[in-house]
C-alpha cells in the first residue's frame, strides 16, 4: 500500500462509519418534516373552512390544551425512554408506570377543565353542546395524545427508530385524512362539528397503535417511586415552556382580531414545527448521551459539542427556507390570513437559540441531571412568562417579538454555562 493510500482509505472509513448515523437522521428528521406539513395542510384546510373566527377558537383550544399534554402523565415518557434504553428488561415495568400516571392524571385534567374553562369559552349558545364539545377537546387533546406519544417514546427506547418514525408520520397523516373528509367531503365549518372528527381519528389511531405495541411485552401495573421526582423534574421545564409558549396568544386573542390572532397562530404553529428538524436530531442522541453519560457527564461533552455545532447549521437553514417561503403562506391558508408572513418571517430566527439550549439540556436530562435541567428550562420559563405577557399587554405584537428573542437567549446562554460547569465537575471526580 503506497503512503498516498493511506489517508484515502482512513477518510473512506471515517466516511463509511458516519453514514449508519446521517442516515438515521435523515430518516428521523425525513419522518418528522413529513408529519409538520401534513399538520400544516391539515391547519390550511380548518383555516379556511371553518373561517377566521371559528379557527381563533379553535387555535386558543389548542393553545390550552397544549399546556395540559405535558401535565399529563407527569413526566413518565421521560423515564420508559431513558430507563429501557439502558435495560430494556424494565420495559414492563414502566409502562405500567407510565399508564397508571397518565389515567390519574388525565382524569384530574379533564375535571378541572370542565368546571374552569366554560367561564372562558363558548363553543354554542346551547349549553349541552357547548359542554360536549368541550369535553371532545379536553379528552382528544390531553389523554389520547398523551397516549399516542407515549408510543414513540417506547419505539425510541427500544432503538427501533423505523417504528418511531412511522407512528409519528402515521398520526400526522391520519389527522389530515380527518380534516379532508370531514370539510371537504361532509362540509364541516364549526368547531363542534370538527370536535367529533378530531376525536374519533385520534381515538382509532391511539387503538391502532396500542394494538401493535402490545407485542412488546403486556404492562406490569406499579408504581415506580424514585422516577416520580424525577418525572416531575422532566415535566415542568415542558409546562412552563407551553405555559410561556401560549400566553401571548391568549392574550392576543383578548386584545386583537380574531383574524390576526388566526394569522399569529399558524406563523406560530409553523416556527414550532420548524423546531423538529432539531428535535429530530435529539431523538437519535438522546439514548446516546444516556449511554455516554452512564460514568458521569463528561463522556458525553465532545458529542455535545459536536451536537451543537450541527443544530446550529440546521437551524440557519430552516430559519432561511422558512423566511423565503412565507409570503407564499396566504396562498395556501387564504387572502384573509396576510399578516401571517409578517409574523412568520419576524419569528423564524426564535429557532437558532432553541437549537442551541435543546442540545445543553439534552444532555443534562440523559445524564439524569434534571434538577439543573428544570432549574435552567423553569426559571427562564416562569420568569419570561410575565415579561412576555407585559410586552404583549404593552406593546403588541412588537413587545412579544422582543420578550420571545430576549428570553431564548437567556436559557440558550444559561444551558451551555451549568453544562460546562457541570462537565468540570465530573471531569475533576473522575481524575
């Protein structure tokens, strides 16, 4: 073999070993684009059928029942990804967990919803229809898709990404074919009528699912106490995120039209689905960094490190793509929805700081380091929540667009100085 050989076949085998990796992203980040368009075809078809004010109900529903999603379950997903990616004997175990927490909890949810929300919004002048079609709301939105995720978060521990990925394409389908048949077909244009829809689909797909999830082992009904802290910790970063994430359009759609609050939710609900390209990279390093990181958090830095600079590519790229296609928006959702591309394009950069506080805290919650994760996710949360409530009382939308760049920021610089903190101190036990 001559000298110049040499590194050709040393890059070819750097090359042939990364490939496994760049193809499972590809795969993951391929599954989760898909079902972010097929969620927005499925927003353009409401958008447009059931009109501007019926669609501002309906975003505000959601924006609610987003917050509850997390509550549900108190963490548990967090705990059946982790523990099985480490020994998947315990599979059982936790799914019992994870079944028991999301059926107390859901119920709870449920209750409080029924009795709270019916002071905030009216679905119909008819009591009885108002209160059914919210309870289709609170049930489709909290407990079936609190169930419908958890299957991912199996497929992911167990290192079957295929399944994962299917399961997350598969519900984004079966939630447009819903919305198709349901407006284009039957000719819904309310959002009670819609409520029955949404329910039913998520209804079959959650039976579909669990259907075939059952081959991997029936669950062992118990709970597991010491994930229960943990659990909590996982789970309040996400409810003070979606806490934080959702008062500005609560309080918009008190003090602006319901078509503008219709056009800042989609731009809204846009730059969060731009936010899977990232959460698709996560998913693969997830069970890497709880593997890593097993013999303390400094295994894990250099990949960290590497992470990061990665997400930070992606985010520049879907940030572009995203500003370049957002005056094409209203040809898709409407004329009535034009300053959805002022609001799109002013918020696609929000992505380059969360790509960049996903991958520190990532780390931190696979190393089992969740009370610095929660002290880092909740205290930029609970504080911002306010600031950004008072910008939109104060200034909207300007003052919202301020508070959002502000506070990402903040967690994204908090994030990576206890990470690196963190690894010193790991490093230092270890020597």
């Amino acid at each position: 073999m001559s000298e110049t050989e040499l590194p050709d076949n040393r890059l070819s085998a750097r090359i042939r070993r990364h490939v496994p990796s760049l193809l499972s992203y590809m795969a993951s980040s391929g599954s989760l684009i898909m079902a972010s368009v097929a969620q927005l075809v499925t927003f353009a078809i409401l958008a447009r059928f059931l009109g501007a004010a019926e669609f501002g109900m309906f975003i505000t529903i959601m924006a609610i029942t987003s917050i509850a999603v997390h509550v549900c379950g108190i963490g548990g997903a967090e705990s059946l990804l982790r523990r099985v990616a480490q020994n998947n004997k315990i599979y059982p175990v936790l799914l019992g967990h994870n079944l028991i927490l999301v059926s107390i909890s859901g119920a709870f949810l449920i209750a409080a919803g029924m009795i709270i929300l019916p002071y905030w919004i009216q679905f119909s002048e008819d009591p009885v229809t108002n209160q059914l079609s919210l309870f289709l709301y609170l049930v489709t939105n909290i407990v079936l898709l609190r169930l419908i995720l958890l299957v991912e978060a199996v497929y992911i521990g167990h290192s079957n990404f295929k399944a994962a990925n299917l399961s997350v394409v598969g519900f984004a389908f079966a939630r447009t074919f819903a919305a198709v048949v349901a407006c284009m077909a039957f000719g819904v244009s309310t959002i009670n009528g819609w409520a029955w829809w949404q329910f039913a689909c998520h209804l079959l797909v959650a039976a579909f699912y669990w259907f075939l999830l059952i081959r991997l082992g029936k669950p062992t009904f118990r709970i597991v106490r010491e994930e229960l802290k943990l659990g909590v910790f996982f789970a309040t970063p996400f409810i003070f995120r979606a806490i934080r994430q959702n008062i500005d359009l609560l309080l918009l759609g008190l003090l602006l039209s319901p078509a503008v609050i219709g056009s800042y939710g989609v731009a809204r609900r846009i730059v969060d689905s731009s936010y899977l390209n990232i959460d698709a990279m996560s998913r693969l390093l997830y069970p890497r960094f709880a593997k890593m990181s097993a013999n303390g958090i400094d295994k894990a830095w250099p990949l960290a490190q590497k992470a990061a600079l990665m997400a930070l590519g992606i985010a520049i790229f879907t940030a572009t793509f995203i500003y370049f296609l957002a005056p094409y928006l209203p040809l898709v959702f409407g004329q009535e929805y034009q300053s959805m591309v002022y609001f799109t394009q002013v918020l696609c950069w929000v992505i380059i700081f969360y790509a960049l506080w996903s991958v520190g805290v990532e780390a931190m919650g696979a190393a089992g380091e969740h009370g610095y994760r929660a002290a880092i996710l909740n205290t930029g949360n609970l504080i911002g929540a306010p600031v950004l409530a008072f910008a939109t009382w104060l200034m909207p939308p300007t003052g919202t667009f301020i508070s959002i760049y502000l506070i990402e920021f903040s967690i994204a610089l908090s994030a990576w100085l206890v990470l690196s903190r963190l690894v010193r101190k790991a490093a230092q036990r270890s020597a």
